[in-house]
C-alpha cells in the first residue's frame, strides 16, 4: 500500500483508502435515492409554482373586481344624489304649482271656483280647499251644494285621523 499511496504512510493513508471506498460503496447508492428525491422536490417545486402563479392570477382578479365594485359603486352615489336633487326640485315645483292655483281659486269669485270644486274629487278639492286662507275656503264652501260641501268636509276632517299623535 505503500506503492499506491505514493510514499504517503500512516494515518493520512489510512484517511484516503476509507475516502476512496466511500465514494465507491455509498455513492451509489446515494445517487440513486437522491435522484428519486430530487425529482420529488422538483416535482413539488412546480407544483408550488404553478399555485403560486395561480394564486396571483386569482388575487388580480378580485383586485380588479374590486376596483370595478368602487366604481360602480362611486357611479350609483352619483346618480342617488342627482336622483335627490331632482326629486327636491320636483317636488318643489309641484308645491309651487299647488300655491299657484290655490291663491288663483282663491282669488276667483266664489261662485265661481265652487262650479270648479263642484266637479272635482272630493279628495282633490278638499286639498285645496285644506291649502286655502280659511275665508275663502268658507266662501266657497257656502256655494256649493250642501252634499258635496259635506263630503269636503269629511275629507277635510279625515286626512290626520290615522297620522300618530306621539
């Protein structure tokens, strides 16, 4: 052995002899389980890539649906409070409409506007009726035919009857 080592002797041969038969004996055997490993960790690797890769597709995905949502949402705000607006403006309009016509029945003769009311709703009449100063609301009222100034009344009468006292 002496020969083969080169003139090296002693322990430092001893040390290489034992490096040379490990290599040669466990080596293999190695080699072939940690391919098999190593084609297992690769295998998972791709496996955790391909999620990963899926879960960020999926996380863009909500982002952008989320962005959209606010959107969407940001548009309805808007046309909810255009809506109101409108809502306010037609309202009052149709207030202004109602004080118009009631200060002109109001200012016509009262035989006259109780010819109008005459044929009118009692519902209808007896709101403006409701909305006029209450002189000439009477003045009306005593031209009109004694049924149809009840049925005012009643309707007068009976348009809070069901409104919650406290």
């Amino acid at each position: 052995m002496i020969r083969l080592g080169g003139g090296v002797t002693g322990p430092a041969m001893a040390d290489e002899a034992i490096g040379m038969m490990e290599e040669t004996t466990i080596a293999p055997v190695l080699t072939g389980e940690s391919d098999a490993l190593l084609a297992a960790f690769q295998d998972r690797e791709e496996r955790l890539a391909a999620r990963e890769a899926m879960l960020r597709d999926r996380m863009q995905a909500l982002h952008l649906a989320e962005v959209e949502i606010e959107d969407k949402l940001q548009a309805l705000l808007a046309a909810e409070t255009a809506l109101s607006e409108m809502i306010i403006l037609a309202d009052g309009a149709a207030e202004t409409d109602l004080a118009r016509l009631t200060s002109v029945y109001e200012n016509m003769k009262p035989k006259e506007a109780a010819a109008l009311f005459e044929e009118m709703p009692p519902q209808f009449a007896a709101g403006f009726l409701g909305m006029m100063r209450p002189d000439a609301a009477a003045l009306i009222m005593t031209q009109l035919e004694p049924e149809t100034a009840y049925s005012f009344s009643v309707v007068l009468a009976g348009r809070h009857a069901n409104v919650p006292t406290q």
